[in-house]
C-alpha cells in the first residue's frame, strides 16, 4: 500500500482537543490552511510532551536568535475547539520540529505510530508549517487542556479515579 502525505502550509489554525469524559478522554490534534484540514489522534502523554517540547524548542530558538520577535502565547478558549467531523487520518507516533528561518516559520512533522501500518504499508505523514506563535499557543492550551483531567496522585503520580485510587506507594489503600 502507499502511504498518506499531508503537507498544509502554510498553517492557518492548529490546536489539540479532547472527546470524553475525564478518564476516557480521546484526544486529537487538527490543522487547517489551504483550504485542507487534517484531524491526527494523539494520546494526553503526547500532548503534555509535545507542549514542553515545543517551549523548550522556542526557548532555544530565542537564544539562537535573540532578534526574532518573542511569540504571543496568548490563546482565546473559544477560538481553540475542534472542528468537526473528527476522522483521525492516523494515530500520532513520532513527531519532530525544525525552524525555517528566511520564513520563520516552524516545520512541525507528525508520523504514523508503527503498531497501525501492519508491518507492509508505509507510514503516513503530516507536514505542518506553522508559526512560532501558532505553536506556543497550542501548547499552552494542551497543556491545560490536559490538566483538566483526572486528578493526579501525589504520592505515585498515576489519575484518580472518581471511585478511588490504588495507590502502590501506600500499600494498597484507597484514598
């Protein structure tokens, strides 16, 4: 089989979102531009470290070239949602970012996870072109996206279900 290659630049949206309720929540990540949109599902890990990955990417960008100007982190809620209809082309594996600089823009790479190709089909591709701004916004909102979740335990660090919790760290006890 072929795979699939989506290339949007440049980037007109991009933002993460969530389906569910806490606990069974599927999360996404979509990009538009172009007239072309690409719905990508991700689990809430990868979007927590997706979001540290791009900050700290910036970061470093802005030590590199201290010129540029700093991006707007600055995201409006409404504005973040999920378009529907929500049809994954493909359940994120890798993701990788390089910097553009005559166009400073941030080319954002997202692959197949490898357990969904069967072994003989290659994997599918999306190629985004987004702005530094673009980028840091959506991390800042997955990052709370992502909090809104089950409440975390602070002893082993796993969610709490609203039933309980069994906590190894206290010997079996719910709490």
């Amino acid at each position: 089989m072929t795979s699939s290659h989506f290339k949007i630049r440049p980037v007109e949206r991009i933002t993460v979102g969530a389906v569910g309720q806490p606990g069974h929540r599927i999360f996404f990540l979509q990009a538009a531009g172009g007239g072309s949109r690409v719905t990508l599902r991700a689990e809430k890990e990868q979007v927590l470290m997706l979001a540290a990955s791009i900050e700290q990417f910036l970061n470093d960008l802005q030590e590199r070239f201290p010129a540029l100007e700093p991006p707007d982190a600055g995201y409006v809620e409404s504005e973040m949602g999920l378009t529907q209809p929500l049809d994954a082309a493909f359940h994120i594996g890798n993701m990788g970012l390089g910097y553009d600089e005559k166009e400073d823009r941030l080319l954002f790479v997202l692959r197949q996870a490898v357990e969904e190709t069967g072994g003989g089909e290659e994997q599918a591709e999306a190629s985004l072109w987004c702005t530094r701004t673009q980028l840091l916004r959506m991390a800042r909102w997955g990052t709370e996206l992502a909090r809104r979740g089950r409440p975390i335990c602070g002893n082993c660090g796993n969610p709490i279900d609203p039933s309980g919790h069994f906590c190894p760290r206290r010997n079996g006890h719910k709490h």
